[in-house]
C-alpha cells in the first residue's frame, strides 16, 4: 500500500466522522428547537399540557431515529 492510498483511506474516513458528527449537531438543533417550542405552546395553552407534551416526545424520538440512522450511514462509507 502506497502512501496516496493510505492518504486517501484517511481521508475518506474523516469526511465520514464530519457526516455523523454534523447528523448528530442538526438532531440536537432540532430537539432545541422541539423544546423551546413546546415551551412557549405550554405557556400560551396550558390546558393543553398532555398533547402538547406526547407531540414533543414523538418527534424528538423520530429525530433521534433518523440521525442514528444517519450517523450509521455516514459511519458505514468510511
């Protein structure tokens, strides 16, 4: 194995620990953003507690999945 080939390996698998660590800061931008949301919606209805609060816990848990999913993908190329 010459010296450009190791380069390149190196490389590629940097780019590929970019990807799952950028999945992983746009999954916790967005669960800030989830948070804040359901914040200023609780403070704005709180009669509307328990719907409001399964909303939140749905979608962080599929953002969650989708930048797992993500990570293990952009793991895997490298």
């Amino acid at each position: 194995m010459d010296l450009m080939t190791v380069l390149m390996l190196d490389t590629l698998n940097g780019i590929a620990a970019l990807g799952g660590g950028i999945a992983a800061i746009g999954a916790g931008l967005g669960i800030g953003k989830i948070g804040s949301s359901a914040v200023e919606a609780l403070a704005r209805q709180p009669e509307a507690e328990g719907m409001i609060r399964t909303n939140m816990i749905i979608t962080a848990a599929l953002i969650e999945g989708v930048a797992l999913f993500a990570v293990v993908v952009a793991l895997l190329q490298g």
